[in-house]
C-alpha cells in the first residue's frame, strides 16, 4: 500500500522524487525546502499486520509574507505568471509592500494564503460630542468612495485633525498617523488621547519608542523603521503630506502594505515638473508622485471658501517702502552683475523653465556664474535688511502692542538680529525642542506678545491667539504663503486676522510677491 501511496505523490508532484530516511514518503525532505508552509497528514497503514504511522506530506499553495518593507512570495515556481509588481530577486519573487492592496484580489482568487496583515480590530469610542461641519462629512465621504485611498486639501484650522480622527473611528483598525515636526507629534498624541480615552496610544520618535495599535510617528523615524512595522497598521495618516514625495520619505509610502492612506495638507504639491527651474532641472525618473504614494486628491477646500464662516475674515495689507540712496546704488551695481551674465549666456533662451539649475549648476565652476551667484545672494541679502523696512516693523509693533504677532523673514541671521533688536524671542532650525516649547508656551499664554521666525514656524504650530502676522521675506511660493497665512486663521472671537507684507519698491522683491500671491486653488 506504502508503494501505491509513493506512485500517487509522485504523479501529482513529479519534482518530489527524494524519499524521506525515515518512513520512506517520496517528497518529505525535498518539499519542506521547496514549498515552506507544509501541512503532515497522519495515516495509520498495516504491514505485515503491524499498525504504524506513515506521514504524507501535503505542500499547501503559495504563501506571501511581508519582509523588511517588501511583500515575499513563496512557493512559487520560477516559470510561474506572476502579477506585475513581482520581480525575481535573491531566488524569490519580491515587490514594495506599497502594492499589497493591488494584489489582494490575486490572492483570493487564487487562494495564496495571506500571512502579511498584523493589524487589529479596535473597540473605538469616539469622545467628542463636537458635529462634523458640512465639507468634513463631505471629505470623509469622497475618500471612503475612493477606497479609503488619497488625499484631502483644507486651510490650516480648518479641521484636519478632526477629520482625520473621524477616518480612524470609521475604520476602526490599527493606525498610524506620521507627521513632520516633534511639536505635530505632541499635538496629534493630546488629540488622539482627548478622542479615544480608553485607547493607549503610543509614540515613535528619536527620544520614545512605543508602539501601540493607535501611534503617532515623525517622517524620519517612519522611514527608519518602516521595515520593521510596515503591516502593523491598515490605515496609515500623512500630515503635512505635500513632504511624502521627498526621495527619503517616499519610501515610508513604499515600505508600508496599508490598504487605507490618508494624506492631510493645506497646500497639494505640484508635479515636480512644474514647482519650479531647480526642481525641474533635478527631476529624477524614479520621482513618485502623491497618487500613486497614496492616491489621488478626494477632495480640496481653499482659505477663501471657508473665510469668515470656520476660518477668521482676513484682510492683506501691502506696505511698500524705499531703499536708501546707499543701498540703491549697492543694489543696482549686484543687479547688474547678476542679469548680466544671464542675458550674455542666453540661459533663459537655451534651458528654459531648467535654466535656473543650470545657472547653480555653473556656479560651482565657472568665474562668471559664480560672480553672478555672489551679487544675486548680494541683491537679495540687501532687500531683506533694508532699514525703511525694518523701520516699519517697528511701527507696527507699536500699533500691534496687545496682540499676538508673528514676524516671518527669509534668512536665520535677519531673525537673530531683529530678536537682539526687539529683545523678543525667536525660533528657527538652531532652537532645541525645549526652548522651542517654553516659546510657543510663553506665546500662547501672552507673556510673549511677539514671536519671530524664518520658515520653522511655516508649518506644526498650532497658536489659536495669533490674529497678526508680518511677512518681511520670503520665497516665490504661493504655499509658502498660504501657510503662513494659515498660522493667524483660526477662528476666535470673530477678529479679523492681519497679514502684513513690507516690499521694497522697484527691486526683485515685487516680482516675487505677485508670485505668491497666485490664487492657489486645488480642483478634485
């Protein structure tokens, strides 16, 4: 009977042909190499009249596993057709663990068995008696309709948190929410805790390291340590997304299997083939974009269509100010020096929206861009240290005594300066958390009237109290500006929130401001 038992594994697995030294099953040795996952059927057989215990080993079908931020398939012959995202690497085929929800229809139909999801079912009671406004249930809704797949645009205080926490209460699965600054991280824990009390909720930084089925994380620790814990989590939450598409952070995207992504941002970023001549010139072809990271935008409202109902009514004032004779003359000779040797190497002409790359590109070799990159950073350093506009921050310092101001520049040094000048104190990438802390803290109570900053501050702070903001400097971008402008907008008291903008005339600071100041709309 032993011999039949032999012939019949044999047909049906004609590779397993070594027999096992111990009962003598065709297959035994060779298979648990093969085939991994093995499932031992026991039969009883008699020879001779003597009962014994005879193995047969069954190979169960494919098996896929998440390893290291891939998605592993075993069991699989090599002359097998496979999905698209697998390719053949180390004697096995491999693909990112992105592709994970893709495939899911693959393997129920062809019945691989699944060991990839850790996460789990959580018994979530949402403690937040507050009613979703109308576009947060229609946000909701688009992205449940997209598969619980993309991203959704709102003005800073406009409620993303409390969107985002009515997603996790809907799905009611383990997640992840990855942010960018240390402060988001600790305002995210606070929200989470204040809605889901019963909950632990954990947090993955540099200084605590604490999963939990509900975790907040920074974007560098994520991308550290994704590998270890990318299908922990069926929902993972990008706040602050418009950074995922950065080369590092993408792979935060890549190395989780979550089949629900929720990306959160006041301002979607561009195509890299539009943000700009620099970007344009260093596109790569394994940049991704935030649809295929995460999925498409479901769903975008602007500053003015919440304006003066769940955001404060703002108003822009522009004030323009002079330079002095010295400083027209210094900048004439730089601005000379800089469109001078663009319009002599026709750059603009030859490279078009790249040549602004190129440009940098020559000025780590060639005399003449170099000069021309010294009188530009000249030109540019003048304009943001011009004293007629540092004359009117003092004025309205003094018309904006009792209120809680904002002052943003371009460069770090211009902040120390004006903090020394002011005695008022300042944050920028040099400031330790702590400081950073006792800062916002001492700004949202009112013992600082008065904050000032370059961009660390452009995003990751939550200060209700701010009704004025000052902008001395800054770059072209219009997101830029839209977030800035989003520190002073949420409501309170119906105040009407201030932006002030100093722009020296007839110098390149005005092209820059009507630049940013494009209508910033984002369509679904």
């Amino acid at each position: 009977m032993s011999i039949e038992i032999q012939k019949e594994w044999t047909q049906q697995h004609p590779l397993c042909t070594r027999q096992c030294s111990n009962c003598h099953c065709i297959g035994c040795s060779d298979c648990t190499q093969r085939f991994g996952c093995l499932s031992v059927i026991i039969v009883e057989l008699t020879d001779y009249g003597t009962p014994f215990t005879f193995g047969i080993i069954f190979p169960m079908s494919q098996q896929l596993r998440f390893h290291g931020g891939t998605l592993v398939l075993e069991g699989s012959s090599p002359d097998a057709m496979l999905p698209a995202p697998f390719r053949w690497v180390k004697g096995k085929p491999r693909c990112p663990a992105s592709h994970y929800a893709s495939l899911i229809p693959w393997l129920k139909k062809y019945e691989v068995r699944d060991t990839v999801p850790r996460w789990k079912h959580l018994n979530l009671e949402l403690n937040d008696p507050r009613e979703p406004h109308d576009y947060q249930r229609e946000a909701l809704a688009a992205w449940l309709a997209a598969d619980g797949r993309g991203s959704v645009v709102l003005p800073t205080g406009a409620g993303k948190t409390f969107l985002a926490i009515h997603a996790i209460a809907r799905l009611a699965r383990s997640t992840l929410i990855i942010v960018p600054t240390i402060d988001l991280l600790h305002q995210w824990y606070a929200a989470l805790c204040a809605a889901f009390p019963t909950m632990e909720i954990g947090v993955f930084y540099g200084l605590e390291k604490e999963l939990r089925e509900l975790t907040v994380s920074t974007y560098p620790s994520a991308w550290s340590h994704m590998g270890e814990f990318g299908d922990a989590f069926k929902l993972i939450i990008f706040d602050e997304v418009h950074h995922l598409p950065a080369p590092s952070w993408q792979e935060i995207a890549l190395m989780s299997v979550a089949p629900h992504r929720l990306g959160l941002t006041a301002t979607y970023p561009k195509p890299i083939e539009t943000a700009g001549p620099l970007f344009a010139s260093l596109q790569t072809p394994e940049g991704r974009g935030l649809e295929e990271l995460i999925g498409p935008l479901v769903y975008a409202k602007n500053v003015d269509d919440l304006s003066g109902t769940q955001l404060a009514e703002y108003r822009t004032i522009r004030i323009r100010v002079d330079l002095t004779p010295e400083e027209r003359a210094v900048y004439d000779a730089a601005y000379s020096a800089y469109t001078g040797f663009v319009k002599a190497t026709g750059l603009r002409e030859t490279y078009g929206p790249g040549w602004w790359g190129e440009y940098t590109r020559r000025s780590a070799f060639d005399a003449g861009a170099r000069h021309a990159k010294v009188a530009e950073r000249q030109l540019r350093r003048l304009v943001a240290n011009a004293q007629n506009k540092l004359k009117v921050l003092d004025d309205l310092l003094k018309e904006h005594a009792h209120e809680r101001v904002l002052i943003f520049t371009e460069y770090t040094d211009l902040v120390y300066t004006l903090s020394r000048r002011h005695l008022l104190p300042a944050i920028t990438h040099h400031t330790k958390a702590a400081e950073r802390k006792a800062i916002l803290d001492g700004f949202r109570t009112g013992q600082f009237k008065a904050l000032l900053t370059s961009r660390a501050l452009n995003e990751g702070i939550d200060v209700p109290e701010a009704k004025v903001a000052i902008i001395l400097g800054g770059s072209a971008s219009a997101q830029e500006y839209v977030q800035r402008l989003g520190r002073i907008l949420r409501k309170r008291a119906n105040k009407t929130a201030l932006l002030y903008e100093v722009i020296v005339r007839h110098t390149v600071e005005e092209g820059i401001s009507q630049r940013r100041h494009r209508k910033v709309r984002y369509t679904v």
